[in-house]
C-alpha cells in the first residue's frame, strides 16, 4: 500500500529549493567532482573505439553541472570526436539553467533538450523506432523517480553501443538515507513515483541478470543542523528533500516525525561536531555497465556447465600439481629483494587456480604484502572467486582489486598504469581478438623479474586436432580463432621473448559423449564444443564427423572406456596441454 503522504516531486518549485539547499549543505557535487576527474577517465578512454563522433545520453541530467564536467572528461579522452549529447530532464527551470551555462568551447557538441522523465523518454523512443545506439549513457541520482528502477536499466543498457559504458551514481546502502529508508521505507516510498533505492539494491539485481559492472564509493556529508530546530525554514526544507515528502513537518504525523527525527540524529545516520550534526551522505557509482549484447565467456547456463567439466575432467588437480613443482623456485627468484609483490590474474574464473597460486607466493614470502589484480569478464564467477578468496585463510592479507571485465576492456581502460611481478593467463588466450597485442601488452606490465605465465592447450593435442579440424563450425562464438601452444610460442620467438616450457599430464573419461541419451555426454560435448547443447547446433553428419574424431584421433579406449587426454606436454593421450613460461625483458639480477 502507498503512502499517505505527498511526494516532494508534486511542487517542482519546492523541490528545487530544497535541492539547492541540499547542495549547498552537502559535499555531493564535490565527491561526484573527485571521482569524475580520477576514476572516470578510465572508464571513457575504452567506449567508442576509433569513432569520430560519440553519442551520450544524460538522464535526469538537472541544471547539467555534473555533466559538463563528465563531457570534459570525455574530450579530453577523445579530443578529436564530435559529440551528439542527448539531455534527458523532466524540470523546465533544470533545464533553462542547464542551455543558459553554454560555453563556445563547447561548439563540438550537438545537445538535443528533451524535458521529460525518464519513462516519458522511453516511450518516445520505442514509438519513434530510432535505431542509434549510445557510446556512453550515466544515469546521476535518478533512479529514486521512476516506477521499476530495474527495467529502466535494461532499457537504456539496450541502447548501448558495443563498449558502450552505463553510469549510475546513487546513494550508498550504508548511507544515512540507506538507513533511514530500511526503517520508514512504507511511511516515505510512495512507489508510483518515487523509490527507496540505493546502490545496494542496484549491485543485486545486477548480479542476480550476470550482468558485469565495477564500483566505488563516494564519501561525502550534509549538515542537517537546522532540521532539529523546530520552525526553521531551512531544516524544514532539508526534511522534505530527506524524507522526499512534500511539507513532512506540517503532515506527518507525530510518532512518524520523532521517529525519522531520532532516527537522523542516531549514530546510525549522523555524527555531531562541535554542536553541528553532520549526516552521512555517502553515495556509489555503478560504472563500467556493458551493453546487453556484450557477453563474456562464460556467463549464465555456460558458468554451470564449466563447472561440471571441472568436476568430470580433473583438469585443475592436473594443473595445481604442476604449479606446486614449477613455482615455488620461479618466485624465489622473482621475489628475492622485494619489498612487495603484485600479481595479475587474467581470465581467472571462479579463482581456484588464483587461490593456489597466491597461497604458494604467499608462503614463500609470508610478511611481504601483496597485491592481486583479477581480471575476469563474468560476474558469476568473479562473485564465486570473492566467496573462495575470503574463506581461504592464506590470503588474508592480501590487497585485491576486481576488474570485471574483458581482457581488451582492461588493455584499454588501465593502459600499463601498474606493473606486475607475475601475471598469469590460465586457460584463457583462446579468447583474446589479437594474440601478439594481449601478450606484447602483458609483457609490458612485468616488473624486473617478473615473469607472465600462459596455460593452454598443447600442439597437436585433442582440442587442437578438433577445433582445426571444425574451425568452420566451432570459431563462431566467443572464440573466432583457437590456438594452442603452437601458436604461443610462434609469437613468443616473433617478439624475441625468453621462454620455458612446461607439461600438465591429464586425462579424462569421455566414454558417455558416445550415448545419445547421456545428460552427462552430451554436457561434456557441449562445453568441449564450445555451445550450449551439442545436439541442437550441428548437423547430423557434423556430431557424426565430431564423435568420430573424439574416439579415434583425441583419445585412447581401454576396458571399453574412451579415455580423453586433457594434458599439456608429455602423454601417451593426445589432448595435452603446456604450461610456458615467459621472463621480463629486463635481466635478471640475481
């Protein structure tokens, strides 16, 4: 049942006054200001690609402060490109205040005005069936005023481009307003018009779609000092823009007004300073947001049968055991001298092989600390890694930093800021578009010593014998090209990089692949095949060539068992694997 109470929204005119005073009162637009100017170029240096004009959208965009300094950023990090920017903005006054702050150093932007909410935009773009797609689209304290937050995001995630990026900034969960809308969210939340929403809520019903993103947070603060002095016209209009109630201390009852009035001055909400009560009002930023059409290696249905492979193949026992007697000596001399250590994990998955590896490096030098990048492209399994990384004892003490993202997303957003002392490439440079680019680039990030290890299939081996053999068929989703350790050690020797070579003996039982009815054949068929279900996506004679490859080129029959080999150098099987390992450019000192 909604509320009683009137939405502040009703009075524009109240409503910007409030707001003004807010602004005034609080360092919001300051920590928006710091994040815009160190964390947002980051994200606006990989949309658009090479293109020569840019299409933004700004929704909610208000007086068009924030987006100014936003499209500042954005030239900077595209000097050369035009752009179209489409302001979203139901306030007539809002938006008289945004066209009259034109600059002429702003001649290389094309604004369209559109007063109207965010649904009311929507519509109008459904009805006018336009078909430009967005590079970049933020979306700044707004989401409070729209009906269902969540399918406003689908939509205008829809409208991105590829590499197109979404922004939302909202109100921290573990804000005052997050506390405050636990508590009254009945009394205050009228839902037709506006929403007690935090970022809190947005990462969850992110994440419950699979949908990739990265977040931080904003501190900032308002004195709401007047609020508690009854009759104040300031601290009344700070209690609107609060509780977003049109006239709440005039029509709120009296258990509701002491009870949002105690509630403020809690500890819970506020900290008070030299007679001053300060509230906290902190806010997130939901960034880096892909397009619906972007999809990552391993997302949704795939995450489950990856998994499922794991189990069926040993392949992660195989690996860990070659690590445990490769490594050890390898980060002894990386380390040797050091008085911190950063590692890069790309592609890393749920962490399992990361887990290992950074409890190995973490024994061999336990009061070094150390840093650890993951760069993995689902939130799926990045939010698994998250889980496994926080019950593992080892890794206590060490500093990680999520990246849910592509690896070409990462080249392009952290372009060599930080260097690693070992960076590692497990099982991922199948998925890369440009393999002497991803490991010239990876190269360049080691640090004096360091050392970039890459795990892959190996030459001749069953993957490889199939996909080649399939390349048609099979290099027409999230791979466009296989490679095995043929052709990683083909670009190491082109760009004269020093390397070794390691074997990960392994093999798996394949023998169900071969009965039709099997759930768990046709799973493993799936997944070594790269779809969804083996038997929908190929023709007859294509699963008949593909079974026949598997029993008679890629595996080993004994005891009427076909017995696959998953492993990376030596083998009496043929689906074998290799582990390189390739060193710095810079010489190592000791």
């Amino acid at each position: 049942m909604g509320s009683p109470l009137k939405s502040l929204v009703h009075d524009d005119d109240r409503y910007q006054r409030a707001f003004h005073l807010f602004l005034e009162r609080s360092s919001e637009h300051q920590c928006m200001r710091d994040f815009i100017h160190s964390k947002l170029p980051d994200i606006l240096s990989s949309i658009g690609d090479v293109k020569s004009h840019l299409n933004v959208i700004g929704v909610g965009s208000g007086a068009g402060e924030i987006d100014l300094e936003m499209l500042n950023e954005l030239h900077k990090k595209h000097p050369g490109v035009t752009v179209d920017n489409e302001v979203v903005e139901p306030s007539s006054q809002q938006l008289h205040n945004y066209k009259v702050s034109q600059k002429p150093e702003l001649n290389y932007i094309k604004f369209t005005w559109n007063k109207m909410t965010a649904s009311e935009f929507e519509a109008h773009w459904k009805l006018s069936k336009t078909t430009k797609k967005a590079d970049f689209i933020h979306m700044i304290q707004m989401l409070y005023y729209v009906k269902d937050p969540g399918a406003t995001i689908s939509f205008f995630q829809s409208l991105l481009d590829k590499n197109g990026k979404l922004l939302i900034i909202l109100v921290s969960g573990e804000s005052g307003w997050g506390k405050l809308w636990r508590k009254y969210r009945n009394e205050l939340c009228n839902t037709e018009i506006s929403q007690c929403v935090t970022t809190g809520d947005i990462k969850s019903l992110l994440d419950s779609k699979g949908v990739s993103y990265q977040s931080f947070d904003l501190p900032s603060q308002m004195d709401i000092t007047e609020c508690f002095t009854e009759g104040d016209e300031k601290g009344e209009l700070l209690l609107d823009f609060l509780t977003e109630v049109l006239d709440f201390n005039k029509t709120a009852s009296p258990e509701l007004k002491d009870g949002v009035l105690e509630l403020l001055r809690h500890p819970d909400c506020s900290t008070e300073s030299e007679g001053r009560v300060i509230f906290n009002n902190n806010l997130g930023v939901i960034g880096e947001v892909m397009s619906a059409e972007t999809h990552t290696c391993y997302e949704g249905c795939n995450v489950n049968i990856f998994q499922f492979y794991l189990e069926k193949s040993g392949e992660h026992a195989a690996i860990v055991k070659c690590l445990q007697n490769v490594l050890p000596a390898e980060f002894q001399r990386i380390g040797a001298g050091k008085s911190s250590l950063d590692v890069l994990g790309v592609g890393s998955g749920g962490g399992e092989m990361d887990v290992q590896i950074l409890s190995l490096l973490q024994s061999a030098f336990p009061s070094v600390p150390i840093t650890a990048d993951i760069v993995e492209g689902s939130s799926e399994l990045t939010a698994n890694f998250k889980a496994l990384a926080a019950k593992t004892a080892d890794l206590k003490k060490i500093q990680f930093s999520w990246h849910i993202m592509s690896s070409e997303d990462y080249e392009k957003a952290k372009g060599g800021i930080k260097k690693f002392d070992f960076i590692h490439m497990i099982q991922m440079i199948y998925y890369v578009k440009s393999l002497a680019e991803s490991i010239k680039f990876h190269h360049g990030l080691l640090k004096n010593n360091g050392r970039l290890m890459i795990i892959v299939e190996s030459a001749n081996s069953g993957w490889d014998i199939l996909w080649k053999t399939y390349k048609k068929e099979l290099c027409v989703g999230s791979i466009t090209e296989y490679r095995s350790s043929g052709e990683i050690i083909s670009c190491l020797k082109d760009q004269s990089l020093k390397f070794e070579e390691h074997l990960v003996p392994n093999s798996f039982d394949i023998t169900e692949c071969f009965d039709p009815s099997s759930v768990t054949g046709e799973r493993l068929l799936s997944f070594m095949t790269g779809t969804e279900h083996f038997y929908e996506s190929f023709s007859p004679e294509v699963r008949a060539g593909i079974l026949d490859i598997l029993r008679n080129k890629c595996s080993t029959e004994k005891d009427g068992r076909v017995v696959r080999n998953d492993s990376t150098l030596v083998s009496t099987l043929l689906a074998e694997r290799k582990l390189i390992l390739c060193k710095s450019g810079v010489t190592d000192q000791n």
